[in-house]
C-alpha cells in the first residue's frame, strides 16, 4: 500500500494549545501505521485501536483529545463507537472525525447525528488531516474556554446565593421587626373598637398604620404609604414611626402639652406640616410618603383629619351607605410650601371608619384590571355584618381572590375604626 502524500511542503507550522493526545482507531494495521506516521511527527501523542471495543478500553484511562476513526470495521462500527465514546464521560469532549468513503448526504447526516464532528476521505491526506486536527483545535480551544468561563460564572453563582440566602435571612428578620411596629392589631378604646392590617408586597415594605393616645378623650390614628418598596422605604416607615408611635409629647409631632402639662392633640394639618418640613430639612432622602393623620374625640365621634395625598377615607354607615372623605391634599416631602388642611366628620354609632392604603384600590387581577374603588366598596358592604378584625382579614382574602395570588404587587394597609351603637 502506497502512502498518500502531498506535493506542498509543510510550510506552515500547526500550534496546538488543546490537542495532545490522538486516537486512532482501525481495524487495519496498515492504515493506522500511515496515519501515525503522519500525526507523529506533528508533536502529539498519539494511540491506536485495532477494534472499536479496544479504543473504549484506552479512553476509559486515558481520555483522547481527538479521535481518528474508521467508519466501517468488524463488531462495533465506528458510528456505534462514536456514540458509545460519548457517553462515556458527558462531562468531558473530545473532537471526533469519521474516516470513510461514503459521500451520500444522508449518510453524513446519520453520522451528525450520532456525535462525529467532522469526516476525512479515505485515503487519507496528509495536508487536509493536518488542516482539520488545526480547525478541531481551535474548535476544542473555544470550547474549553467557555467552559472555563462557565465554571467562573457557576462559582461566582454560588456566592451570589450566599448572600442572598444571607439577606433573605436578615429581610426575613427585618420583618419581624417592621410587623412589630403594629403593637396590637385589635384594641378597645371605650365605645370605638380599632383593628389594623399590614401585608407587605415583599419581605418588608412601605405602609405604616398605627395609633396613639392623644390626651384623655382623644385617639390619634394614621397611615403612612412611603414611595418605592423595599429597604429603603422600611427604613423610611421605621422612622416615620418613631414621630407618630409614642404618647408622649416631646416626641410625638401631632401632640402638645397644654398650659397644664397635660398631653392633647394638635391640628393634624400642623402636624403634617411639621413632618413634611422634618424630611425636607432634615432628611436627606429623595422618598416621600401619602399620609392620613388623624384624632377622634372619644366622647362623640368627632373625626379631625388631614389627608396628604392618601386615598380618601371611607366611612360605610349603618344604614350600609358608603361615604368617601376628605379633599385630597399634596404627598409629604415633595415640596417645602406645600399646605395642608383640616376636615372635620362625625361618626354616629354604629358608623364604620376605614383608611386603607392604595395597596388596596389598586390591587391587580391576573388580567391587569385593577380593583378599583367601586369594588371596595362593594366588598365593604358584602362583610358589613362582620366584626372588626374578622373584616380585615376577609377584605385581605378578597383581594387575593381577585388577584389570583398569593403575593401582592404593593403593599396592602389599612385601618378599620368601629364606633359601637
């Protein structure tokens, strides 16, 4: 048997960076011999196989970079081989070239498709073997490196779950914390039953709602909506808390002692603008917040309020008309000659006080419709017969039923004030 050769001098050298070690693989002595002796003396290192069986034996413990082997050969073919030679380590590739003479399409095609990379006519050229282990090189090269960077990515992957699962566990803390804030979701306060719901739309949020003792006789009660979600706004609402939470005066902006050191109410409006002049001046935050601050006189159900850009308040009566509040009036921290205003509403016994947050109005069905006020309304006077906290929860259950979710897209908040008949 004559050996193929070129007439072209190798002036061209081939550098290798992936390809070390070749596998051939023929049942013929022969033809392994030329094929060797060509890629010998290109400086790889090169094994043979007489049978397919034999090269699964070799590559079991010594993983080829590439392999050179014969289509047609007794027991296994070398396309049963090239499957077998995939499956035996899928974590690892090696670049696999089909020696044949078969020219059809569909043969190629079969050949594809059980893993060969590429196919080399019988008999074998010296120049175009040299030139496809070249491109099989580059091929491998590419492939490791992405695989290189691949394992980058993973592990930098896994650090990344660290600290989230880090922050998860401190967000998750955090909560507590922020649900800590409602001292008691339901409280009695002579003839005036108050309950309170807070549901976050992630691990902690921005609504705040919450009560004070303003003097003797008087309640206060608010509810506080900061801009954005997250962090920051929890943060926001923790001291937004810290003005509005206490009893005592010095430190609560919407209480005053009078001339006889006892504590009272002052106008909400003044208190607003008391704490919209904190943030600007004091704060350095872009955030803002919506906020409905108010005081009932316990006596009589006389509602002195001021809404800063809040939803309207509602009042659904015990004849089960619903009765919106208030006149609007501009979010704080927005703007330093912002004013605001009193409004003034008396509850009758039996009347019903709610201050819900635009968590609630604007709750997202599945389809993109938002809830709405007119469907408030309704599921207000649907669970009028209900007591106070009992009611809460089920406006909370209806608003997941239209949702179709667990989770909210905002922070859900609200106030439900009962004055007793």
């Amino acid at each position: 048997m004559t050996v193929p050769t070129s007439n072209q001098p190798d002036t061209y050298p081939l550098v290798t960076h992936v390809i070390k070690t070749i596998l051939i693989v023929d049942d013929s002595k022969a033809q392994r011999r030329i094929v060797s002796a060509m890629i010998d003396k290109w400086g790889h290192t090169v094994l043979e196989a007489a049978s397919a069986e034999e090269a699964m034996e070799i590559s079991a413990t010594n993983y080829p970079d590439l392999v050179l082997s014969d289509w047609m050969m007794p027991g296994m073919s070398g396309l049963e081989f090239c499957s077998a030679f995939r499956a035996l380590d899928p974590s690892k590739y090696s670049y696999f070239i089909l020696l044949t003479s078969k020219t059809l399409k569909s043969e190629i095609a079969e050949g594809l498709q059980n893993g060969a990379d590429d196919f080399l006519s019988k008999p074998v050229n010296a120049a175009e073997l040299r030139a496809r282990i070249a491109a099989a090189d580059r091929i491998l090269q590419m492939q490791r490196e992405l695989q290189q960077k691949n394992n980058l990515i993973s592990t930098a992957l896994d650090e990344i779950q660290k600290l989230y699962s880090a922050v998860d566990r401190d967000l998750k803390e955090a909560r507590k914390l922020q649900q800590s804030l409602l001292r008691e979701r339901s409280k009695r306060f002579g003839p005036f039953d108050l309950s309170l719901i807070l549901e976050t739309a992630g691990h902690v949020g921005g609504d705040l709602v919450g009560f004070f003792q303003a003097g003797q006789h008087h309640l206060g009660i608010f509810g506080v909506d900061v801009s954005g979600h997250g962090i920051n706004s929890a943060l926001m609402t923790a001291r937004i808390a810290g003005y509005l939470s206490t009893n005592d005066a010095e430190q609560n902006i919407a209480l005053e002692q009078d001339q006889m050191g006892q504590v009272r109410p002052i106008s909400p409006a003044r208190a607003v603008a008391r704490l919209n002049k904190i943030i600007l001046n004091e704060m350095d935050t872009e955030l803002y917040l919506t906020l409905l601050l108010g005081n009932i006189d316990l006596r009589n159900g006389r509602l002195q309020f001021s809404q800063a850009g809040h939803p309207h308040p509602i009042i659904l009566h015990a004849n089960g008309k619903i009765a919106p509040q208030g006149n609007g009036g501009l979010p704080v921290g927005l703007f330093t000659d912002a004013a605001y205003e009193d409004c003034e509403t008396t509850l009758a016994p039996g009347d019903r006080l709610f201050i819900l947050s635009d968590g609630v109005f604007e709750c997202m069905s599945h389809e993109k419709e938002v809830l709405g006020e007119q469907r408030v309304h309704s599921i207000l006077k649907s669970h009028k017969t209900l007591q106070v906290l009992p009611l809460l929860d089920a406006l909370v259950t209806d608003l997941h039923s239209f949702s179709k979710s667990e989770d909210f897209d905002d922070d859900v908040s609200g106030i439900l004030l009962h004055y007793h008949a």
